[in-house]
C-alpha cells in the first residue's frame, strides 16, 4: 500500500490554477524528495494531504485514507512540520509536546525529544515567543515526531536552520526512516535531499515535469553534458551559431567571455569541430558533467530554454506570468 | 500528560475530542493579567450597588432586605452584564481563529488529529472559560456579600441568576468565536463582532417593532397578532432573552413570567391593554399613578402562551449557539484555509 498517492490532482483558486493533474505514488518505507522552486504548488499539494486545501478534481489519499473522508484518522498517524507555520507564544516548549501528545493520545518523553532536535531542558520551560527561529523550527520538529507517526510530511523542514541543524534535521530524516517511517519532505533547494532521499519528483508550475530515483535523475543528467568553450569575445556570437548547427546540441549560449554548450557527450568533439570550421579560434575548453542542481534548475527555469525531458515527461513550459500567478495561489 | 493520565484532566480527554483544545486556550489566556483585571473590575462594579445602599442606609426596613438582593441584580447587573460581557467577550473571543490563520498556527492545529469542529468547540469552551471564570469569582464573591450583609441572600435565586448569566456568556463566544472563524484577518472579525453586538445590545427593539410597523402598514395586520409577532422577535435577541428569563425567575410568583414579558414594552395604553389580555392571556388594569394612568398586567390564572413561556425562551439561546455552529460550517468547516 503506497503512503501516498495523488490521482489527477488539480487545484484552482479563483482562476489560477496551482495545480494541473498532479499523478504521485509515494511508496510505503521511502524517504521521498518533494522538489520545486517557491510557488510550483509544493504547499498546497501537502494542504491537500493534511486536507486543509479540497482539491477541484483528482483524488488523494494517505496511508490508504481518502484525504477528505478520514482526514482526522490520517492525522493521527501522522507527524507534520508545515511550513510558514507559527507556534503559541505564550506557552512553553514543554506545553507544545504535551499538547501534541494529548491530541495524539500519545506517550510523551519530553526530555529524548529534546535531546533529538537539540534543544535543552531549559529551553523547554520557556515561553516560545523568546525562541529564535532555529529553536522554534526544532520544536515544532519535535512536536512531528511525537507518537511515532507512520508517515511525516515536513515541509521546508530546513527553513531556519543553520548548517548544523539541516544536519541534524537530515540525520532524523534517516533515524525515522530506519524504525519505519515513510518520509515526504518538500524543498526548493536539491542539496538537501540528495544525500538522502530514495525517490524524487520536481513540481512546476503545478506540474510533475519529473519523478524518479535519486541514481535515475543522476544518469539523466548525464546526457546533458556542458561544455564550455573560451573564444575571442568578438567571435563568440559567431560560435555559438555555428555550434547550434550541430544536430545534438540542446542550447548554446555566450555567458561572460565563454561559450557555454549543452550538448550529448559524444558529440563534443563534433562541436568543436564546426564551431573551428567556422573560423574561430578555440583557445580552451573544459566540460563540466552537470550536477543535480544543474538539472534542478534547468527543469525549473520558466523560460522555456528546458532540455529534452527524460523518462518521459509532459512538455511545454509555462510562462513567468504563470509562474508569478501559481505563488500567488500558493500563498494562499 | 501522557495516555495514563489519570482523574477529572483523562476523563475529560477520553469523552470530548475537543478537550486539549480548550484547555490550550485556557492555558494560554490564563497567563495573561488582563483576567484578574476582570475578576476585579466585575466585582467592583457588582459589589457597588449594594454597599452603597448599605452606607447610606442605616436602617434597612425589613421589605428592602427581603428583596434588596433581587432589586440589585434586576435594576443594576442585568445592564452590567448585557452591556459588559459582550465586550470582553468580543475582546476575549475575536481573534481566537482569525489570529491563527493569519499567523500560521492553524496549520499545526490542524495538522493534529482535530477536526475543525473539535477546533470550533474547544475554542469556544476554552474561550468561554477565560471569560466564565473572572466572572465566577465576582459572582462568588457577590454572593459571600450578600450572605454576610443585611439583605437576605436567597442561593436559588443567585444560583439560577449565575445559570442564566454563563449561558449568556456561552451563546455570546459561540457567537464571536464562529465570526472569527468566518474572518480572514482579525480586524474584519473585530468589526463583524462589534457590529452584532451593537445590532444585538441597540438595535434589536427596532427592529422587532418595525416588524410589528411593517405588518401593521402593509399587511394591515393589528392588533394581537402584531404585538405577538414583536414579542417573538424580541425574545429572539439574547440579551432581551437573558433579561426577561432572569426577571421571570427574580419575581418568584406565579405571574413573573408574564410581568416580565409586559415590562418588554413600552407603548401607548390600548396597545399595553391588547399585549396584556390578548398576547399575555393576562388581565389588564388602568390604574392612577403619579405619571397619568397606566397600565398593569395581572395575572388572570390563565398561563402565558406556549411560545412566549421561560422554557421557550431559554430554547431560543440554542436558535443562536446554532446559529454559530451554522456560520462555522459554512464559513470554516468547508472551505479552503
């Protein structure tokens, strides 16, 4: 049974649409990678899941519930970190814990869950209004692994977090993992999902444009190989249509004084070749394999300039207006 | 506070889904001074009335002891509590959802296994109580006065006033609580609360007689049919329903319900004649004061009106709590956060 699956999703506010069809299955047991860039529809997919959001078509369930029907079921198997979140300030990190653990009916050991998010005994006879961002963002950490849920959907969960907390926030990720819970977590930055999640999907404009294992989109990223070539800046142009002439080359763009090419590994010979035949002196060149981040932002970049989509992904990109009219939506 | 938990605090958890929630507003309001400065404020103000009397008065003849305390609660706590408590009521009650929206907490609330209604209830127990409990000090401590003074404190009388007056408070919060719900920041909610107040506090009696104008005008609708649809609408409004149903019990006889629905009106003498033999099923008597002759309305040992009795009247507070619980579904229940 998958932790969760989202069948044709699609969320309209008004007339913006902040989702359109979104298909996702989230295996039971995974650790799974929600990326996109800030207003692709991340929130307002897990709104849905936690049901806060009703979805306009499709349909969702968690942990085989339906999203709507047996929200409060779901919610008590579940730990949440959401994002743009608030606590109470005038209760204490302690009455936080013992709060969840009563909605939860949950046992609660305050002091190893404190000790798991880093904070101190001390810390949690405070009130949280005099908590720093960090410390409140490893509290309501905390309060989502009250109970022991089956499933934590954390959203942002690195948002506020020094270095050392997106460690420790990371090394829960896993723990939770081993005693066998299924991870979702959205993030709008690929490092911090890399080093541990098993499967990924990135979210645009409302759109799945990719869902695959954390090695899958590694080897697609493979194909698109960059090379970058150093020419006279007054012949760049020049090069950079002559290269464009070659039939594997993706893009081919001057950035500063270098031409920069993406293009299939085995072709970058044939580049160099015509860009020489052009007239144009190569002084010096180096390829660079593309990295996750490379990947991310190509597929996220909302001027079309995408390369080809691996495994199979729906074309067209949208436009920046869209892209500005989605947060919008998201914000919501 | 784990799932052991044992006594009143477990059992309570065990019963009501909303439990935890209420208890988290309590919690939360109970560190703020604002609610002693309320326990002091209501007990000043219920205290004064009496103590002044007592001051003044050396000698209290035997009549004034006897109902000194139900004279107190029905020329002065009345307004104290139908103008007061809505107020802090409103200062209590408004933002308890709206500020969660805008603020983001909603979200961990509800990321809990809440339901919204479990939400709604709790914060209107929770609320309630934040408001229930300056309010039952004061009334405690009005009681302990009357007890030790020279008027005859009469505890079922008391304890039925202090019934009325939580139920009162509760409709109130249920009211301003579903508003806040319905809101999306805590100014429209602020405003929207302050509006039904003022519509509920000084403009109900308007409306319940341009009712009765517009019946009479259009319809040609006279005589009792008229005044029974003014009464109806005015016991509609909770703070007319809290002030008859308390003066109702404060008279003690027979025919206190139906002095009590007479004193709703003020009109001219054939109209007060009609109220009281046609609506009331009283007996009306012109007698002579020192004002021009008036009206009084005795009971003719036939009862009031189904419609118009302390029962009915009671039931019309839960027309509002459901009122409330309406809102909130329509307003919070189904839509998107």
């Amino acid at each position: 049974m998958p932790a969760i699956e989202l069948d044709g999703v699609t969320k309209r506010f008004g007339d913006v649409t902040a989702l359109r069809g979104v298909d996702m299955t989230v295996e039971d047991g995974e650790v799974f990678g929600f990326l996109g860039p800030n207003g692709a529809g991340k929130t307002t997919t897990i709104d849905i899941l936690l049901d806060f959001v009703r979805p306009t078509a499709g349909s969702a369930t968690v942990l085989g519930m339906d999203a709507r029907e047996d929200s409060e079921a779901i919610r008590e198997r579940l730990g949440v970190l959401p994002d743009g979140y608030d606590l109470y300030d005038r209760l204490t990190g302690r009455q936080h814990l013992e709060f969840v653990a009563e909605a939860k009916r949950a046992d609660l050991d305050v002091a190893a869950i404190l000790d798991r998010v880093g904070l101190d005994l001390e810390d949690a006879e405070r009130k949280t209004g005099g908590y720093s961002k960090g410390m409140q963002q490893r509290l309501a950490l905390g309060m989502a692994l009250v109970g022991e849920p089956d499933l934590l959907i954390l959203d942002e969960p690195s948002t506020g977090l020094d270095p050392n907390g997106a460690r420790l926030m990371r090394q829960i990720v896993r723990e939770e993992n081993e005693r066998g819970a299924t991870v979702f977590f959205s993030s709008h930055i690929l490092g911090q999902v890399e080093s541990v999640c098993d499967e990924v999907a990135i979210l645009q404009n409302g759109e799945i444009i990719a869902e695959d294992s954390v090695e899958g989109l590694r080897a697609a990223t493979d194909t698109g190989t960059r090379l970058v070539v150093s020419v006279d800046p007054a012949d760049a142009e020049t090069a950079a249509a002559a290269a464009r002439e070659v039939d594997t080359v993706e893009n081919a763009t001057v950035e500063g004084d270098d031409l920069v090419v993406t293009c299939d590994s085995d072709s970058k010979m044939d580049v160099l070749t015509a860009i020489e035949d052009a007239g144009v002196d190569v002084h010096d060149f180096e390829t660079r394999e593309a990295s996750l981040e490379d990947l991310f932002a190509a597929y996220t970049e909302a001027d079309g300039e995408r390369p080809s989509a691996p495994a199979g992904t729906p074309g067209g990109a949208e436009s920046a207006d869209d892209a500005e009219a989605a947060e919008g939506g998201d914000a919501r | 506070m784990s799932a052991q938990n044992e006594g009143l605090d477990g059992a309570l958890r065990d019963a009501f889904d909303w439990y935890p929630v209420a208890k988290k507003e309590f919690r939360d309001a109970i560190r703020s001074k604002g609610l002693w400065v309320l326990s002091f404020l209501f007990t000043a103000l219920f205290l004064i009335p009496g103590a002044q009397v007592l001051f003044l008065e050396e000698n209290l003849g035997r009549q004034a002891q006897d109902i000194g305390m139900q004279y107190f609660i029905s020329s002065s706590y009345l307004n104290i509590v139908t103008l007061l408590v809505p107020i802090v009521v409103i200062f209590a009650g408004y933002a308890a959802i709206s500020e969660e929206r805008t603020s983001g907490s909603l979200k961990v609330l509800l990321s809990l296994p809440f339901s919204r209604r479990d939400v709604i209830i709790g914060k209107v127990i929770g609320r309630s109580a934040v408001v229930g409990v300056p309010l039952l000090v004061a009334l405690g401590l009005t009681g302990a006065f009357f007890a030790v003074s020279q008027f005859t404190f009469k505890f079922d009388v008391f304890a039925w006033f202090t019934l009325f007056t939580f139920a009162f408070t509760l409709v109130m919060v249920a009211f301003v609580v579903s508003i806040s719900g319905a809101m999306s920041t805590n100014l429209r909610s602020l405003a929207g609360a302050g509006i039904v107040y003022f519509y509920i506090s000084f403009g109900w009696n308007s409306l319940a007689n341009a009712v009765g104008d517009g019946l009479a005008d259009y319809l040609g609708v006279t005589g009792a049919l008229r005044w029974q649809a003014v009464l109806f609408v005015k016991l509609l409004s909770p703070t007319q329903a809290y002030k008859t149903l308390t003066n109702s019990m404060l008279g003690e006889g027979d025919g206190a319900a139906m002095t009590a629905r007479y004193s709703m009106f003020q009109q001219d003498q054939e109209s007060m004649g009609t109220i009281c033999g046609d609506v009331l099923n009283g007996n009306p008597q012109t007698v002579q004061s020192m004002f021009g002759n008036r009206t009084v309305c005795e009971s003719a040992g036939s009862s009031l009106p189904l419609q118009f009795s302390d029962p009915a009247v009671f039931v019309s507070f839960f027309l509002w709590i459901g009122l409330a619980a309406a809102i909130s579904y329509y307003t919070f229940d189904r839509v998107d956060l």
